[in-house]
C-alpha cells in the first residue's frame, strides 16, 4: 500500500494523524490501494455509525483517509480518490430543544434565591468588620447578590440573547410603556426589534437599576455570565442546559401560554 508520509512543520499534528490512520484503518496498510473502494469505504461508515459514533466524528475520521488518498492521486498511485463518491454521514443540524420543566425551573429560582442570600449574608459580614473598624461601608444589597439572577430571569421573560443582554443600554428600556428595544448593532439579525416586558420582567430591572453600577448598559461589567452558570447549575441539580437554551425555554412557555412571535417581537415603534 502506499505509505502516508506527511510533510508539515507541525510534527505533532503528523504523528497524531499517523496515530489516528492506524488505529482506524490499521488492517487497510498491507493491501493494495486498489481494495480500497468507495463500497468499502461505506461499509466502514455504517459500521461506525451503528456502533453508536456521531456523524461529525464519523465524518473527520473519513477526512483523514481523505488526505491520504488525495496524496496518492496526486503521486500517480492511484487514479481517483474514492472517499469523492462516499454518501456522509446526515448530520442533524437542529438538535433536540432543551427547556426547563416546571421541577427544574423551580430549583433554578431556589438556587438563585439561595445564591443571593449568600451573598448578602457575606456582605452584611464584612460591613460588619468595616464598621468595627471604622472603615467605608460597601453599599447594601437590597435585591440580589450580584448581575446573575436579574440577567437570568430578564432571559427567562424576554428571550434575549446573552450578547444582547450584554450591550442592552438602559435608555433602551422604556417603563412607562414595558418594552425594551434590542438595537440592530447588537441583535443577531442585524435588525432593530422591540420586546415586551411582563410584570416580573418591569420588577427585575426596577430593583436591578436600585443598586446596579451606575453606566450607560444595564449589565455594566466586562466579564460574561458564565463565571456562576455552571455552579448554579450543579446547585439547583440541573444538567445540559447551556445559557442559550433559557431562550427556548422562554419560547416554549410563551407556546404554552398561546402566545406567538408577534407577542415575543411586540409591537414595531418608531
């Protein structure tokens, strides 16, 4: 058979492609390239993929037989390259939608509550120590702990995306008339919209604003929110579900509810 030797200024990425070629194709490198045909190569596929292999791994293992034989075509070994005529493995482009059930919606909020508390409790600690001290007192946490659980429940109740959380100013939020505005720049889209607001969405951003940094975005903070996701989630015992999906999950109770996308996008204003 024809010998892979690959010619890169990345040795380690050449012995890790060496490796992988053994250890699928091992049994393929005393024969001829010739016995190596587009039926062989499918009937590989459909093993691996019934032995429970995803179709992206399936498809970057055929990818990296692929590179050998495209070499071998170019030196004269070999006339066609046959991975060129193998159907790939359908990968399913829209996975299974992930939202909370009522249990885990509900252990969301205690462990948000419980988070909060904490937070305050440590707070309260250490003004303590300030005071007895006679040093500046840190301002009072009357609502939440910190930026975690009003962004989360803001998500919960509007849909928003965590980029557009991040860049939502808070001239972009009109209370009087409860609705909020995801400017083009920030949305996905490239598309302004405007979002109505429900009752728990008005009190959320109500008592963030009471002691939220003062600034120009609502979330005014450098860093992401994924610093607290993941013990938050560990702690209301809540397992692949990534921040993204509180958007389906707003989506899916807005369906339970009877609402529709007009609900969701509300009302276009100039």
């Amino acid at each position: 058979m024809f010998r892979y030797r690959p010619r890169t200024a990345r040795p380690r990425t050449a012995a890790n492609t060496l490796e992988k070629l053994n250890r699928l194709f091992g049994t393929w490198l005393p024969e001829p390239l010739s016995t190596i045909t587009v039926e062989r190569i499918e009937s590989w596929k459909i093993r691996r993929v019934n032995a429970g292999r995803v179709a992206t791994t399936v498809m970057r293992d055929i990818f990296t037989l692929s590179s050998v034989l495209r070499r071998a075509v170019r030196v004269g070994k070999l006339k066609d390259n046959p991975v060129r005529w193998v159907d790939k493995p359908r990968i399913d482009r829209r996975p299974k939608i992930r939202y909370l059930d009522e249990p885990e919606e509900a252990r969301l909020r205690a462990a948000l509550n419980a988070r909060d508390a904490e937070i305050r409790a440590t707070r309260e600690s250490g003004n303590a120590r300030r005071q007895y001290r006679h040093e500046e007192l840190l301002p009072p946490l009357p609502h939440f702990g910190d930026h975690l659980t009003p962004a989360i429940l803001l998500s919960m109740n509007t849909g928003l995306r965590r980029g557009e959380l991040l860049a939502l100013r808070w001239e972009c939020v009109d209370f009087k008339q409860q609705f909020l505005t995801v400017e083009g720049g920030t949305a996905k889209s490239r598309q302004t919209r405007h979002v109505c607001l429900n009752e728990e969405a008005i009190r959320v951003l109500q008592c963030w604003r009471d002691h939220a940094e003062s600034g120009k975005r609502v979330f005014e903070f450098k860093t992401s929110f994924k610093k607290g996701w993941a013990p938050l989630l560990k702690r209301a015992q809540i397992t692949k579900f990534r921040w993204h999906d509180l958007r389906h999950h707003f989506a899916s109770r807005l369906v339970q509810k009877g609402g529709t996308a007009q609900h969701r996008a509300g009302p276009a204003r100039s």
